[in-house]
C-alpha cells in the first residue's frame, strides 16, 4: 500500500528575508527555509537531534508551503528503523545553520522514502546566501553560533574585517533569531559540532545529489565496527578542513555503509570492503582506493583537485607589472561646490513641468532640508556619519524620480550629487533600482547625451563599481543593466572628448579589476567575495568589451592616462580568463593586439607613450598575454 510523502517548508525568518535581503546582501531572498518531512501521520525534522509531532504541531507553527513529494511504498516498520538509524548521525552537537542542518536531514528521507530530492530553491539557499559578499563577511559569526572547534576557520572565507554592509550587527540578531527557531530550544550542556565540512549520505538520492552540486567528490565508505576507519578517519576530516575551498569545487562524503540505504549506494559503486574511498569527477567514478594509506589519500585528492580544475596556462607566467596593478577600484571622490550644484539642480526642477514631475514640493524638500545637509555635512565638515534612514529613503526616492521627470541634458547636477553619496555603502546598497533606469534612459541617447552628462555619469559609474553590492548586480544579476553599463562604454571609449574617454577608461578599469578580483580568488581556492564568480562568466560580453578596449587603445592620440588605464584593464581582463585559448587568442591574431601595442610604444598613431612604468606594462602584455604569436 502506498503512503503519501509531503514537505513542510517553514520560513525561519517569519517574512524579514523577503522584505531585507535585498538592502542587506544585494539579493532577493525570499525565506529562510526550514523543512520536514510528513508521512505516516507524523511530522519528522531535524533540529535537536531528531524529533517527532504530528503535522503542524511542531515549535515551528503552519507551514508556509506545503509540497507533494509523491508517494512511497516502504511500510512504517522499515522507515521507523531507518529514523532510528539517523539518530545516530543527526544529533545536536552536529547541527549547523547553513553546513549540516534540517534541510540536509529532509533531502536524506526524501530520497530514502522516495528516491527523490528537496526543490533546489531550499537546499540551494546557503550556496546563494554565501555568494553574497554580505554572506561571506557573515560567516565567521555564523560559525560562532555553532560553536566550531578552537582555532578552525571555515573553508573559502574571508576575515571579516570590511563587513559588506552596514547593517552586520542587525543581521546577526536576526540570524541568532533564525538559528534559534531552526534548532529549537538550546540544550543544556554546550556542544561543539562536527569538526569538518563533510556530508552525511545515506541513500543513493542524496548521494547522487551530492555529486551534481560538485565538479569533484571523495566518498568514504565506512562501517561504525571498522577499527581502520577510526584510524583515517582523521586524515579525511583534516582534508576537507583543507581543500574545500571555492563554491562548489570538491565535496567530501561519508556514506555508513550499515545505515538506511547506504549498501545500495555502496554496491552501485562495488565497494566490498571498509574503508573505501571512490573519487569522483562530474559525477564519474575516476580512481578508487582502499584501506589506511594516508598519504596516498593525500595525494589523490590534489591530483583529482588538478584533473577537474587545472591551472590557468598564465598561472605559470613571469607577469610582474601585470600582478603589480592594483585592483582598488578608481574612485572620482572630488566634493564639487554644492551649493552651486544644489542651485543649478534647483533651476532644472523649476523649469519642469508639473504634468511630469508631480510631486515637485516634496522632491524640493528632500533636497533642500535632507539630501544636501548631510551631503555637506559627511563630505565638507567631515562628520563621518552613517546617514540616516531618512536620508536613505530621500535619495532612493528622489533618485528615482528625477531621472524620469527630467531630461537627459539635464541631469548632470543630479548625477555629480549621487556619485559623491555613492561613496557611502548605505546609499550604494539602495541606488540599484534607480541606477537601473538611469542606464536604460541614457543607454538609447548616448551618441546625443551632453558631454557635462556623460562625464557625470562615467564618474558615478566610476563610483558604483567601487561597491561590491552594486558591481555584482551592474555586471551579473542584472541584465538589463548589464547590457545598458556595456552599450554606454562601448560608445564613450571613443568619444571625441578627452575627459570623458579618461573617465570611461576608469569604468573599463573598474569592470576589470572586479573580473580579476574573482578569478584570483578562484585560482586560490578562496571564496568569491568581492569579483566574478565562476557562474558568472559570460564569453561573449568580455569579447565585447576587450574588442571595444583594443579599439579604443589602437585609436587613442591624445592622453597617455587613458592608454594606462586601458592597456592594465585589457590585462586584468585577459589574464586568467576561462576563453583565452578558445576565443581570446584567435581574436589577438586577428586584430594584431600585440603588434598594435608594440606600435603604440614607438609613436605610431600620434601618441608616443613615454612614462616607464606604462611602457614596461604595455610590453608585458603585448608579449605574454595579447601577442598573435603565443
């Protein structure tokens, strides 16, 4: 006979993801989701160990959501021992927020009862919450919670010594809220959790889940009655410690081969003995390995890590002046004369017409007794004051409604305003929506924009970039705006005006300098924090720009500035790139890169660079990275 299976999906955070993600990480969040499993007439979860109510009875109140995951044919006998089982390995001491928590717990009875797994919009939900700089300068705190063992720092994160956003205090009051819901009540006696990040499989769905979410994968498979698995078992737990580095680069898994459906996992792979341990690479068996030998393990480990991510053939380059530029975004922090500013803004609005802007009393009103007070006292008098919430509001809401009332020749004031306030990351984390509308605005007007516009525009885009928050969302969650940022630089590099072809020079830099800041990372097995992820490449966009860039470089005549910022920003944004032997060197033959900077470096063109630390980075990067020869 066969028994229904549904999932209880909870929101930890009782409404306050959905309504803060955004402002505190840069991302739509919407719950933080807590889950159990309902079949046989009880509700099964996982928080103090493992507990059991009947459905909805649980500290945790109705369910948000509740899904249909089918049904099972497994009676109630055999699914009480297999909870039984799981006691074992889901105790308290274990739970962790975002590594080993009620969601690990659901996915391993979903695929036991069903051979099935959780929606991967809920065990998906640290992955994203980490690839958020807020995320990760979050970490450390939440790892405190859980009370890691003396002296261990979790894999891929970085000290939290910027957090990336203002507001850490607030969140981490919400997160000891969110972590006291999950768990439940505390226990009486202080635990420490587990000393790894290992996985725990016990049937062949959430193994199987393990090795889709992971380009790499050891599996140890082991027996609680195995006196040599105690003895490795050390050895493995230290190299998960180690080498889980970078999203979704190596997975380490312990499969008990005497509980749940552990067996079945282990004859899929035959494993006839313990300990076993079996590599894998994008879910295939690759190398096998038995008994205690430590330091073999050692080292299949780094030769798996090698084969699935090898290094990037410029790895292995001499590149001292390309590695000597700094990836400190170019910021335009110069404070204009704002009563000067506020006068001209002032002008423009009364000049509007009614029809269009219609809340004209209330836009002047910000502006006069909310935005330029505290722009004049954070950036003249030097009061080094986290704007209030009024002031945050007042510029999203102003922000937002000027650029649609006024036109685009207009603008200038406002944006020469913004990009000062930019400076600050309270603003910076609120501007995405209006920067947004900004871009479309001016993206379809470019060729016709005034050069005062253009300039103010490139230098607060200058300034955007410098926010991680915002450069992530401007060069990868956002599209439109995406596509928007990329259409306004391609056209600017090459416009007549010499200042404004510095200024898009600076935006140029600062796209690739983030680009760098990410690939680095990644290349030293660090978490992304503040740069591109690996998901988060786009082959065709960087052909776009680095095309626009070369054209821009072999056209320049008149500063040598703009021919430093473009020839380090052709750098950062060749060195290390996932399509350089594909797409890159093919397109540097075509357009005889190195030859043109080689060219450049003698006069041809007009414009005879002469400053020593430009031309020793020209010729590095016309011979290593853009040479049609390599």
């Amino acid at each position: 006979m066969p028994f229904p299976v549904k999932l209880y999906v909870y929101d930890l955070s009782n409404g306050l993801a959905r309504t803060m993600s955004m402002q505190l990480t840069g991302r739509q969040i919407d719950g933080v989701w807590h889950t159990s499993v309902v079949a046989y007439g009880k509700e099964i979860f996982y928080g103090q160990g493992i507990d059991i109510v009947a459905p909805g009875k649980s500290h945790h109140g109705r369910p948000l959501q509740i899904i249909d995951m089918g049904e099972t044919e497994i009676d109630e006998g055999t699914f009480d021992e297999y909870i039984l089982e799981m006691r074992e390995h889901y105790t308290a001491d274990k739970y962790h927020l975002l590594d080993f928590n009620c969601n690990s717990f659901t996915n391993d009875c979903i695929g036991f009862l069903t051979g099935g797994s959780i929606p991967p919009f809920i065990k998906d939900l640290p992955s994203d919450f980490l690839s958020t700089p807020f995320g990760a300068a979050l970490r450390p705190t939440i790892d405190s919670m859980f009370r890691r063992p003396s002296g261990y720092t979790p894999a891929g994160t970085p000290p939290l010594a910027q957090p990336a956003a203002p507001n850490l205090a607030l969140a981490s009051s919400l997160l000891q809220a969110v972590a006291t819901r999950a768990s439940g009540p505390a226990p009486t006696t202080p635990a420490s959790t587990v000393a790894a990040p290992i996985h725990v499989s016990t049937n062949p769905a959430s193994f199987h889940s393990v090795l889709g979410a992971h380009r790499a994968a050891v599996a140890m498979f082991t027996s609680a009655t195995c006196a040599p698995c105690r003895m490795i078992e050390p050895v493995f737990e230290e190299l998960a410690r180690a080498k889980t580095k970078g999203e979704g680069r190596i997975a380490f898994v312990k499969v008990d081969m005497d509980v749940g459906m552990s067996g079945m996992v282990g004859r899929e792979y035959e494993v006839t003995a313990t300990p076993t341990f079996v590599f894998f690479q994008d879910q295939k068996k690759v190398h096998e390995l038995k008994g205690v030998n430590a330091p073999e393990l050692k080292t299949q480990v780094d030769l798996l890590l090698y084969q699935a991510f090898p290094p990037h053939p410029h790895a292995s380059l001499d590149l001292p002046a390309v590695s000597s530029i700094s990836l400190d975004p170019i910021l335009f922090s110069q404070v204009p004369a704002l009563d000067t500013v506020r006068d001209k803004l002032a002008s423009f609005l009364d000049s509007a017409s009614s029809d269009v802007l219609l809340d004209k009393p209330q836009v002047q009103q910000n502006l006069t007794r909310v935005i330029f007070p505290w722009l004049q006292q954070r950036f003249v008098t030097k009061i080094s004051s986290r704007p209030s919430a009024a002031v945050v509001s007042a510029f999203a809401q102003t922000t937002s409604t000027l650029i649609k009332a006024l036109p685009v020749a207009s603008l200038f004031p406002l944006l020469d305003t913004w990009r000062l306030a930019l400076l600050d990351p309270s603003i910076a984390q609120t501007s995405l929506p209006a920067l947004s509308g900004l871009l479309s605005q001016i993206h379809t007007s470019t060729a016709q924009a005034p050069r005062a516009t253009l300039l103010t525009l490139l230098r607060l885009l200058s300034n955007a970039l410098g926010s991680p928050v915002l450069a992530r969302s401007l060069l990868a969650s956002d599209t439109q705006a995406k596509s928007a940022l990329t259409g306004v630089l391609v056209q600017t590099l090459l416009h007549s005006d010499r200042l404004v072809r510095t200024s898009a020079a600076s935006v140029a830099f600062n796209v690739g300098a983030w680009v760098q800041r990410g690939r680095v990372a990644r290349v030293r097995g660090e978490h992304v924090a503040n740069g591109m992820g690996e998901s988060e490449e786009d082959g065709e966009w960087e052909v776009e720009i680095i095309s626009a860039v070369v054209e821009a470089l072999g056209t320049e005549q008149e500063s040598e500035d703009v021919v430093h910022r473009l020839t380090a920003t052709l750098a950062l944004l060749v060195r290390l790139s996932p399509i350089y032997a594909d797409q890159l060197q093919p397109l540097f033959e075509v357009l005889q890169v190195g030859s043109m900077l080689t060219g450049k470096m003698a006069g041809e063109g007009g414009l005879q660079v002469q400053k020593k630390e430009v031309r020793t980075l020209m010729k590095e990067v016309a011979s290593k990275l853009c040479s049609e020869q390599l």
